[in-house]
C-alpha cells in the first residue's frame, strides 16, 4: 500500500519534517519485513497498529495546534484520511495471515467501531462468526453490537437465537441472551415511564423517529441483514430452533403493560430459562454432579441476573425458578429455603411491608418443617433459614427500627 503522497502531504501541510518522514518511512519498511516474513506472529501487526495509531494521534495534535493560529490549509487532503485506510488494511491481512488469533479481530473491531465504519464492521462481523461459528465471545459481541450500537433488538435476537442453535451447550451464550432480553424488556418499560408514553401510538411514533435517525447514523444503508449468516439455517437442531421461535414476541410495540401482557414481565427470559435448563441437562457428561445440584446451580445462575433487574417484577421472575425447582425437587432443603425466603428476596429491612412479608415467609417455614420427616432434615431447615435471616437482615447497620431487631431476634428464637 503506497504511502508516498500521505508522506508528501505531510511535508506539504508542515506537518512533518523531511528528516521525521524518513524515519516514518524506515519504520514502516520495518514493520512490513517483518510481517511477510516467514516467522511473522500476530503481535506484529498489532505492534504495526500501534505504530501507525500514535503517529495518527501526532498529526491530530500538530494539526490542532496549528489550525488554532490559522498555519495550515485545513482544507481535507490525503493525509486526513489515509491513517484510517492503511491500519485497516494492515488489521485485514493480519486477519488474513492468522485467522485463529482473536486478538487481531477484536483490534480490527474496536477500529472500525472507533470510526464508525458500519459497512465495515458488518462485513467483519461476517467473516468471523463463518471462521468461528463455535466462538461464544464473537455471538456475544455481535449482538451487542446490534443492539447497543445500531439499536437493533430484532437483528441481536437473531444472533443470539442463531449462535445457540450453533453452541446450545454454551450456558455462557444462553445467560447472556437472557441478559438482553431483561434488558431489553428494562429499557422499554424506562422509556415509557421517563417519555410519559401513556399510549402504544406514542410509543410507536417515538421508535419511529428513532429508527430514522438510527437510519441517517448508518449512512442510509440498509442494515437489518448486513451480518450475512444465511448458510446458518441449514444446521441442525431443529428442535431447538422450533422452540427459539416460539419464544414469546417481544418488540417496541407491545401493547399493554406488564400487569396486562406477561411478555413485558420478563416472560421472553422465563421461556429462555425453561429451554435452557432442559437443553442443558439433556447435554450434560459429568458425573461429579447429580441432576438436581446440576439443575440448581443454573438455576442459581438465572436468579443472579434477576435479581440485577430492580425496575422488573423480580418477585415474579424468581418466583417462576423456584415453582421450576419446586415441581422437580421438592424434598431439598435448599429448593425449601428458595420458596421460603421468596417474599423477602430483595427487599429492605426499611421497607414499609417487610414485617408483613417476613410474616409470610414465617409461616411457610412453619408449614415445610412440619412435613418433614426427619428430625435431621428440620433442625438443617430451621438453621439455614436462622442463618438466612441473621446474614441478610441482623447484621444489617442500617436498620432504623430496633423493633424489628427484637421481632427477627424472637423469630429466630422460636424456630
């Protein structure tokens, strides 16, 4: 890739001197060497990246300064543009040459997303998850971007649904497609609340001015099938695609609320969690872990990300994992103390109904011991939930009612 009128331009502009042009042009000869030599490794592309993004940063702050006081034609040129081209193409053959090494591919990324290249990005896009169908991080990082870039929610469900017909035992790619759905689900009913978007043909206009200045960002390309992935229909497992798309709709234009259409309660991730935690069981080789300690660590899992969730009805959520556990694994404890605690999972020991519910969850407690037949079993019930209220609430600095110290304390008491 010739650099010769880039380099003049420089001198041309007074932005370089003749002398530091040389050394640019040593460098680069350099670098060029060693990159089509026989033991070239993937660290020298991104050395030579290095190279050509700090002489880039160097003429910005010389062209800065000097366009400041009025010394330099700043009409565009050649050498305005050319740094972006030439680590392009240096990133292009490195991805080329070393296919396998990641790290190129995330530079070659983070580059094009820097200067907002879309085309490109899409067409990088391409290429890696047709090399890498397997690699998790790339599905991840592609519907992310989808979605947090080009604010794209159908185009980044399609990856994801696509990515775990390819890598379904990826419990990794399954989390982080819940993930979005979640926050999918966060931003709009937000949107709604912040907007004062009372009515659906609100909404609707709103998503549409969106969608245009989302057009107008990408060039005016259309941009809901740039990341080719077409051949991916054709692979197996049909099961799993048939119950990805029965997955519960989920768009900007819901009607209702959550109160009237469950698909805006988080229904779309519960669905996500039922497939999931079949798929993955159906799947699973080790033998150190019983079904039900296999079960409840991902389902452990699930209740992380809910509990993240604080504008959702997290209640409701994790009340869905819980009636899973409760319908498969009703006789452990652990399964027990999930139901039992349920009504002050995420609640403050201030809040204004935390007595009532403690009271609920009292009582269940009470109901659970007594149908438990081993002495053993009550006395492993009775000290996981003590343990549950002592670690959760007692120990808690900021209680502002000592009352409620003195109830905990008699509660615990009497277990």
């Amino acid at each position: 890739m010739g650099s010769v009128p880039e380099l003049e331009d420089l001198i041309k502009k007074g932005l370089f001197e003749k002398n530091e042009i040389t050394m640019i042009m040593r460098r680069r000869t350099d670098f060029e060497h060693r990159i089509n030599s026989r033991g070239s490794k993937a660290r020298d592309y991104l050395k030579y990246v290095d190279f050509e993004k700090n002489l880039e940063k160097l003429r910005k702050k010389r062209y800065n300064r000097l366009s400041s006081v009025g010394l330099i034609n700043t009409k565009p040129s050649i050498s305005d543009w050319a740094s972006e081209r030439r680590i392009l193409f240096i990133l292009d053959r490195g991805v080329q040459k070393f296919p396998n090494e990641f790290q190129l591919w995330e530079t070659l990324l983070q580059f094009a997303k820097e200067q907002k290249l879309f085309k490109k990005i899409y067409k990088i896009y391409t290429n890696l998850l047709q090399l890498h169908p397997t690699s998790i991080n790339s599905w991840i990082s592609a519907a992310n971007f989808e979605y947090e870039y080009v604010g794209s929610a159908k185009n980044a469900r399609i990856l994801f649904q696509k990515g775990l017909r390819f890598n379904k035992d990826s419990k990794k790619l399954w989390l982080s497609y819940t993930i979005f759905e979640l926050s999918y689900i966060n931003k709009l009913i937000n949107r709604r609340k912040i907007l004062g978007l009372i009515t659906e043909k609100q909404q609707y206009e709103h998503e549409k001015s969106e969608k245009l200045a989302s057009k107008e960002q990408l060039e005016n390309d259309e941009h809901s099938d740039l990341i080719q992935l077409s051949n991916y229909d054709n692979i197996s497992n049909d099961e799993l695609k048939t119950q990805l798309n029965s997955l519960p709709d989920a768009d900007l234009n819901m009607l209702g609320n959550p109160e009237t259409n469950p698909a805006l309660k988080g229904d779309v991730a519960l669905t996500i969690f039922d497939i999931c935690i079949e798929t993955l069981s159906k799947l699973k080789t080790s033998t150190f872990q019983s079904e039900f300690e296999f079960k409840y660590d991902i389902s452990k899992e699930f209740l992380k990300i809910f509990d993240k969730f604080e504008d959702l009805n997290r209640e409701y959520l994790v009340g869905h994992v819980v009636n899973y556990l409760l319908n498969n694994f009703n006789n452990e404890l652990d399964v027990l103390i999930l139901d039992i605690t349920l009504p002050l999972r995420n609640l403050s020991i201030n809040s204004e109904n935390f007595i009532d519910n403690l009271q609920i969850s009292t009582k269940k407690f009470i109901a659970y011991k007594g149908k438990l037949n081993s002495n053993d079993d009550k006395s492993q019930l009775k000290l996981k939930f003590s343990s549950y209220l002592i670690e959760n609430f007692l120990q808690n600095d900021e209680i502002e009612d000592e009352n409620i110290k003195q109830i905990l304390h008699s509660i615990i008491k009497k277990l």
